[in-house]
C-alpha cells in the first residue's frame, strides 16, 4: 500500500519566496487555509510493516500542486487561478507574479515531475512484487467551505472518500465506509471532494491498481482557528491507521494473478 500525502507540507524555499506578492502574514494565512496540515503524521500506519510507504511532496501547494494537469488547457481549477502553479489565493486575491516561461519549467522540472516519478516507481514496485498496488491518497478538509471551493447544503461530513470508476472497486470503498461508521464517524462518497489519484504511466491502464482517496474533516483534529493541532489528534490518528489497516485487509484478500499485473 502506498499513503500518497500531496499537500501535508508549509515548506516555500527562500528562493522563490520573491514569487509570491503577499506579506508574511497574509502568506501565512493562506497556508493554514490551503495546507493539508498535519496529515503527514495523521495518515501513520505500522512503521514496521516495510510493505506501506509513504510518498509525501516535500514542498507547499502554493509553490506547485502535484495532483494539477501540468498542462492548465486539461486543469479545471486552473480557471480558478489553481492550476499546477498558483496565481489566486482560495479567497480569489493574486497569490503571486506573472512567472516566466522558464521560471514555470524550473519548478515542474524540480518539483512535479520527480514528485510524479516517485509515485510512478512506487506503484511498479509494488505491482511487481505483489501483483497488486493501492494508492490511499490522504487529504484533509476544512469544516467550512472556503470560496475557492462550493461544499453545497448541509454540514460536512467527518469523513469523504474520493473514487474512481476504474481504480476503485466497491468492495474496496464499502470494507473503509464499514471501518469509518463503526468509529461513529459520518462519511459521504466524492462529497465534498471526488476522485483518486493515480500518476499518469497506470491511469486507466492496469486493474491490478487500485486508488482512493480520504478526506479527514479538519474539525476532527485540529483547531482550524490557530491552526495547531487539538487535544483530539492522538484519537483521530489511531482511528486513521485503523481506516487505513482495513483498506490493506482488503487489499491483501485479492487473489493475485500475475498476468494481469501489467506495467506500461
């Protein structure tokens, strides 16, 4: 199992910091709204299991997003000013200065792509050893909708799982849905929040790769507020190894069957 965490990181390298037209207060605002804080160390699982690995994207979303089209023509959020490489705040404010040609190549080629590799060799391995992979792509949420994103009626739920017609079966979804609502939990399925990723080489390419997505409701574990994490963190993080353990049960039932375990 591979835990894919994209947006856990609040690292912007001085070097670009001139990129960016907020002020230091303003910038750090905008990070504890965008960043998935904390799930670096939410979505933990036994450290003595060596078959999960953890892919984490080591530098902010504001910098570059690796879950984006690189190309914005494929990016419905590049409409937004979200595309791979901000422009907007969530709030619609400018994020940042018009970048270059080569200042935009310069970051995918040091961030994006390698970041895309990563995951890539990460399912291969996988694939090759146990016939099977499975990407969790662990996200969080916060309680309110921000503007860049429309929630629609209804309070938001504790937990949303992102899905994909042909990376995730149902007996996948329905086997983390059970774990979720025995916690006591409430969980919606691609509300507020849809799809799984899966790095372009496998998507849409082999079955034998499985993809979903976890949403964890930031009211949950941290205080959305100061943007530090709440007295319940501990709980919540047992409680997601425990999600996480039963999406590994299920995929560990698979039976293998080495000829559809095709790579590109």
């Amino acid at each position: 199992m591979i835990i894919h965490l994209p947006h856990s990181s609040r690292f912007i390298p001085e070097e670009y910091r001139s990129q960016f037209v907020l002020s230091e207060e303003s910038l750090r605002h905008e990070m504890d709204a965008m960043t998935d804080s904390f799930t670096d160390e939410l979505f933990e699982f036994d450290s003595a299991d060596d078959t999960v690995v953890k892919v984490i994207f080591p530098v902010s979303r504001l910098l570059v997003d690796p879950e984006r089209f690189a190309d914005d023509r494929l990016e419905p959020m590049s409409g937004q000013g979200m595309g791979v490489l901000y422009s907007k705040t969530s709030t619609g404010d400018r994020l940042r200065r018009n970048l270059a040609a080569e200042e935009r190549e310069e970051l995918l080629e040091r961030y994006y792509y390698p970041h895309q590799q990563r995951v890539s060799e990460a399912v291969r391995r996988e694939v090759e050893t146990a016939g099977v992979s499975l990407i969790v792509d662990g996200h969080s949420f916060p309680d309110q909708a921000l503007p860049c994103y429309d929630y629609g009626a209804g309070p938001s739920p504790d937990f949303c799982l992102g899905t994909d017609s042909f990376h995730t079966p149902a007996e996948l979804i329905e086997a983390v849905s059970r774990k979720i609502e025995e916690f006591g939990y409430s969980v919606k399925l691609n509300d507020p929040f849809a799809g799984a990723f899966v790095p372009s080489d496998y998507y849409r390419k082999n079955k034998r790769v499985f993809a979903l997505m976890i949403e964890v409701n930031r009211r949950l574990y941290m205080d959305e507020s100061t943007a530090e994490k709440a007295e319940s963190f501990p709980l919540i993080q047992r409680h997601t190894a425990e999600i996480l353990k039963a999406a590994k049960v299920w995929l560990e039932s698979i039976p293998i069957t080495r000829d559809d375990s095709l790579t590109p």
